[in-house]
C-alpha cells in the first residue's frame, strides 16, 4: 500500500465523512485541506 504523506494525514483528520457539509463550510474545509503549493 502506498505512504500517505504528513500534510495528506493532517487533512483527514479535519474531515468529518458521516457530515454533510453545506457550500461555505464545504468550501473552507477545501481550503484549510489544500496541501498543494504552487508559485
């Protein structure tokens, strides 16, 4: 099985599955889990 990476691990603790978020906590979640930098 492939390793997870620390940030990817991080990200999944914030998710909640049995939740049904709506759009704006949806949308924050999103952002506060983004572990892709770019320039």
């Amino acid at each position: 099985m492939a390793k997870r990476s620390k940030k990817y691990l991080d990200a999944l603790k914030l998710v909640d599955r049995s939740k049904r978020y709506t759009l704006t906590e949806a949308v924050e979640l999103a952002k506060k889990t983004s572990f892709v930098k770019f320039d």
